[in-house]
C-alpha cells in the first residue's frame, strides 16, 4: 500500500503543474463554444499575396502569442534559478529590434545573409544586456526585480538612441514572410519560430543537464553549492538565454510591422510573461518549472485576450477584464489549494490501484 501511495504521489507531482493552465485553457475553450460554436473555426483564405492561408480566432491566438511564448520560456529559466522576475524583456526586445533594424538598413538592399547578421547581431547585444542584469542577480545579489529595473527604466530610451531617435522602416518581402507567411506555408512564420524555440530549449534540456542545476538552485543554493554546482553561473547563464529570447521576440514584433517604434514594441509585455509562468504552475519564488506549463499559460492569455476582442469590449477595459480572470487563475494554482488538491489525488490514487 505504502509503494501504491508512493507511486501516486510520484505521478501528481509530476502533472500537477500543468493542471491550473490546462483548466484555465479549458474554461476559455468551453465559454467561447457556449458563446460562438464556430469562435475557433479555421479557414483557409488568400491574403494580399495570393497566397493560400489559414485564418481564424484560432489562428490568431497561436500567431499572437507567438512573442509572448518566447519570453515566458526564457522567463522560466530565470524565475526557476532565482525567485525572482526579470522586468525589462520588453525594452530589451526593444533593444534587440532596433539593431535589428539598424543592421538591414546599413546595407544596399535586404537579404537572407543580412537578415541572419541583424538577428546574430541583436542576439549578441540582447545577451550582453541579459549578462548585465545577471550580474546583478547573481554576483551582487541584487533582487531580480530591483536589478532589472535599471534596464526597465532606461532600456526603451537607448533604443531610441539606436536608431537616431527615428522609427525606420524595413519594407522587404523576406521581412513580411518572417512577420507573416511564408509563401507555399499556410502557417504563420512566427508560430513555427516558437516551435523551433522550444524544441531548442527541449534538446537543451534533454543533453545537457541545465533544467535539472536551475532547478536545484531555485529550490536550495546553498545545497546545490555544496554540491559542486556553480550557482553564480547558472544564475547568469539563465539571464542569457533570457536575453537571447528576447531578441527572438524583438524581431518577430519588428517583423509583423516592417518598422521599429521604440515605445510601443511590445509595451508591457513583461508583466503578461510573468503571468505566463504563474499561470503555467511554476512557484515565483523559484524551484521545480515546466517550460509547457509556461507555453500554455501564454496561450491562455492571448485566448482571453481575443475572446475580450471578440466580445467587443473595449480595448480601454481589456485590463480590467483580464485582471479579474487572472485573479481566479492565480488563487486556484495557490499552495494552498495544491495542497488540497494533493491529499485528495493522493486519496483516491490507493483506491484506483487496488481496484
């Protein structure tokens, strides 16, 4: 009996994380089919191109999520290793797009070869910047929140600097199929940018035993220390990616729009991601973390997004709306109500097996 209540124990733990997205998910899904049965109908349509595409609500929460899940993955590593959040994803994106940017303007005309020289180069800036507010974290032990709030502050600003305090635009078909489609690919470019992301960071995880030292900072760093793990690094090695992930949503943001405006680039995108991690069942105090439960939750706020849009309420009230459903979300994913539901799983589970 004592193996049977191990044994489930061991198998709650391993799903409960992703119980409160997968319910938020499943609540949005069921009001939308009670509202509109065909809410998340998808339809093939041609766009200004001639091209056969898909179309539809569904569609558009997977593509405008797309920044969104990518922030909320590198966000999981940084809260995992150290208990804190990183506020400044969205100017850093800023940052990111604007030498994005920068770069396909210095040359005569935009190319394949210029498009992966802007995106190396803003990933080896975004990452620089993300080593920044590592150091922070990690060697001056500054809170996250408090060491990110410098970048937060100031970041949009040398954004602007970048570019000489201009909004340039980069009208290129190879940057409309980056923001767009791909002609002959019926998906949105930005929702297969987000799958090659986390199939990264899955064979990141899978041959190199990161996922497994974040987590043992997150839940013990002196513990972890003692056992050989070097805290300092792993800290700051999660702040890289973060950054690094950051410029992957920059681009995508000045891609959609074929232009760089420093101050609505993904403008407050950073609370959502936190929200992200939260609602994808991971501890904001650090520790254990699934990178699905993340994605997921990423895509539960943009599916309660649309659905407002949907319901045309307006965009001055989203927030509000949006506020009271989090609330709900965040209060069912509590320790407390774990905990409730954990000696209820493991309740029934010996009565389960034994039958």
């Amino acid at each position: 009996m004592s193996d049977i209540k191990k044994k489930g124990s061991i198998q709650w733990s391993k799903y409960a994380q992703l119980i409160v997205p997968a319910v938020a998910i499943l609540l949005i899904i069921v009001f939308n089919l009670i509202r509109d049965p065909s809410f998340f109908s998808v339809e093939i349509t041609q766009n200004n191109d001639g091209n056969n595409v898909l179309s539809g609500n569904l569609v558009s929460i997977f593509n405008g999520a797309s920044e969104l899940a990518v922030l909320a993955m590198g966000m999981t590593l940084v809260t995992a290793a150290c208990g804190g959040q990183d506020i400044s994803v969205g100017a850093l994106a800023a940052i990111a797009g604007s030498v994005f940017v920068k770069v396909l303007k210095s040359g005569a005309s935009i190319s394949i070869g210029t498009i992966i020289l802007g995106f190396i180069a803003c990933c080896a800036v975004a990452v620089i910047f993300g080593t920044f507010n590592g150091t922070l974290v990690s060697v001056f032990r500054i809170q996250p929140m408090i060491a990110t709030l410098v970048l937060y502050t100031c970041g949009r600003s040398v954004a602007y600097w970048i570019n000489g305090g201009a909004t340039p635009t980069v009208s290129s078909p190879l940057i409309t199929a980056l923001g767009g489609f791909i002609p002959g690919i019926p998906v949105p470019t930005p929702i297969l940018i987000v799958i090659v992301v986390a199939v990264l960071f899955s064979l990141l995880f899978r041959f190199t035993s990161l996922g497994i030292y974040t987590q043992s900072v997150g839940i013990n760093q002196r513990a972890a220390r003692l056992n050989g793990i070097n805290t300092v690094f792993i800290k700051l090695l999660t702040f890289m990616i973060l950054g690094a992930c950051c410029a992957v949503a920059g681009v995508i943001a000045v891609s959609r729009l074929s232009l760089i405006n420093h101050e609505t680039l993904l403008l407050e995108i950073e609370m959502d991601a936190i929200l992200a991690v939260a609602i994808g069942g991971n501890a904001l105090s650090g520790g254990k973390f699934r990178l699905s439960g993340s994605i997921i939750g990423a895509y539960a706020i943009q599916a309660l997004t649309t659905t407002l849009y949907a319901m045309k309420v307006p965009s001055t009230d989203i927030k509000a709306y949006k506020a009271v459903v989090i609330i709900l979300i965040v209060v069912i994913g509590s320790p407390v109500v774990k905990q409730k539901l954990s000696a209820l799983w493991q309740k029934l589970s010996p009565g389960k097996a034994v039958a």
